[in-house]
C-alpha cells in the first residue's frame, strides 16, 4: 500500500464502520438508507421498509421480527443486530418456551422469522452496492492499493468487491478460494495503459455472492459447507442455496476446511505484513474467533521480534 513516498506490504482490517465511511447514503424510493452497523441495524430496516411500503414483504417482515421481540425474547427497545439474530437461533430449538402466541406448535429448529431477518438484511446490502459505480471511498482505497497486499473484512456487502473489480481484480484468485469453475464473475478488460489490482481479499464472515446449497432452515450448512457458486452481485436469490455468510450470531463454529483456510491465510497475511490499518472495526467480546487471531498474532510477531512499521487505526 503506498504510504506517502513509500510503498508497505499491507494488512488492512476493515468492518462495517469502514463501509460506513465508503458512502454516506443510498436512496430508495425516497428513503435514505446508509450502510447498517450493529446497533442501528433495526433503524435502518425500518426507514427501508417505509420505502417498500406500508403493505409491502419488508413492512410484514419487520412487523413479524417487533412482535417477536416483544412477545417471546427478554429484549427491551430495538436490539443490535447480533442480539436479536442470536436470540432467534436459540429460540428456535425451544418452541415450548418462546413461543407463547396463539396458533399450532412450532416445529423445533424453524423458525420463520430467522428468514424475515436475512430477507430483510440481504435487500438492504445488495441496494448499496447498486446503486454505487465508481464514486466510494473503496474506489479511492482501491488506488492506494499495491500487490502484496491483503483486505480482511468481516463485511457480508458486496461494495468493496466491486470497487476492485472495477480496478481489474480477478474474484477466481482473489478471494483465496479453490475453485475457479465455481465463479461466475467476468474481470473487466481495463485500458492499456491500467494494470489489473492484484490483492487478497479475504472476507473471513463470507460474502453475499457466495452461495452454497441448502435453505435458511438449516444454517449449518453455512459454516458445514464450502460455496459452491460465487456470482457478481446479485439482489436475486438463487434456487436451492442460500447465502454463505456467517450470520450475527455470539457462537460461530467454523466447521469446513474453506472457513480454516481463509482463517488461516489472515493469520499469515496479518504476520507477514509490513503494514497494518485498521478501519472501522471493534474487537468486540463476543467475536471470539478475531480476538483469538489477534492475540495469536501479536505472540507470534513478538517472539520473532518483528514489529509493524507503520500502523494506523480508523474509528468511524
């Protein structure tokens, strides 16, 4: 990454602040939608499902996910996302206890509103890549860039990856998954005079374009399977597969040999660099995975002596 004058190997860590920072807004029908965050992601679906429409999926959806809250799960006001989804995925084995409304018995291990909660958050991260060519500051990091480096993000959004793709890079190398049958994403012929952006992007949560058979029924398939199409940014569904991003929950238990080896290429990538910048991204207490990372990263690059020369971090 050039630094000034000078050119780093660099590590850089981005979450969901950084697409904070990349754009201010999007419109929908009006609306302005800005990337979501944890703690405001329920504000944020609700000024999307005003766009929708009162009578609209997005309106019911969200209506389903408040009564839920209300009625079955110890919550009190709008919850981060992580706590709301996690509650839904343990609610969900229990339906002789959270679920205390009228109608027939829940079947334990659906639970429908888990799907309300994805079918709200897909739309929402899909409309702000779409609406975005060529005018974010991932285009402008983009620039910055060098071979040699490598972006781990915890971001599902699709808004980083295509502001490399407009600069050339190549999705069948760049994401450090095997497999180059299995995307369906054409590199962009650049002009003459432009070299392609050859980098790591590691996204250590997945990716909307990942895809991997199954439903939202069973989310264990997410962490149990490897994608087996990665597309260009979609806002469609695709028959019989669903989405591989590790969802917000507090226990992720990366199962397939895929997750270990993108976990293992941010472990080397973060002890090898020269460089580090971190943007938008807290280490949270329940993000147990990145804390472990970090903690092994920092013994390993301490014993060996080998200090970051230069390092810069982001709050926005």
């Amino acid at each position: 990454m050039k630094v000034g004058r000078r050119n780093f190997k660099t590590v850089l860590l981005l979450g969901a602040g950084a697409t904070r920072g990349a754009i201010k807004h999007v419109l929908h029908n009006g609306k302005r939608i800005k990337p979501p965050l944890n703690g405001d992601f329920f504000t944020i679906a609700q000024t999307y499902a005003r766009g929708e429409g009162e009578h609209s999926a997005a309106q019911r959806r969200l209506t389903r996910l408040r009564t839920i809250s209300k009625r079955d799960l110890p919550l009190k006001g709008l919850p981060t996302m992580e706590e709301a989804f996690s509650l839904l995925y343990v609610a969900k084995d229990f339906p002789d206890i959270y679920n205390r409304g009228r109608g027939r018995r829940r079947v334990a291990g659906v639970r429908k509103e888990i799907d309300d909660f994805l079918r709200i958050l897909f739309p929402v991260l899909c409309l702000l890549d779409r609406q975005n060519q060529n005018q974010t500051g991932y285009d402008r990091l983009a620039t910055a860039l060098r071979v040699g480096d490598t972006i781990l993000t915890l971001n599902y959004d699709t808004l980083l990856d295509s502001a490399l793709h407009r600069r050339g890079w190549d999705p069948t190398r760049g994401y450090g998954i095997a497999g180059a049958q299995k995307v369906d994403w054409p590199i962009i012929k650049l002009p003459d005079d432009q070299v392609p952006l050859k980098i790591d992007l590691i996204k250590l949560h997945g990716s909307m374009n990942w895809f991997v058979r199954g439903n939202t029924s069973n989310l264990k398939k997410v962490f149990s399977s490897k994608p087996v199409r990665i597309t260009q940014p979609r806002i469609n569904e695709l028959s019989k597969h669903i989405r591989q991003i590790a969802p917000p929950i507090y226990a992720k238990i990366f199962e397939h040999q895929h997750w270990q080896k993108l976990w293992t290429l941010a472990f080397q990538a973060l002890c090898s660099a020269d460089a580090i910048v971190v943007v938008g991204c807290s280490l949270v207490d329940t993000d147990f995975h990145l804390r472990a990372l970090f903690s092994q990263v920092a013994r390993t690059r301490k014993n060996k002596s080998n200090k970051f020369k230069f390092a810069c971090f982001v709050d926005i």
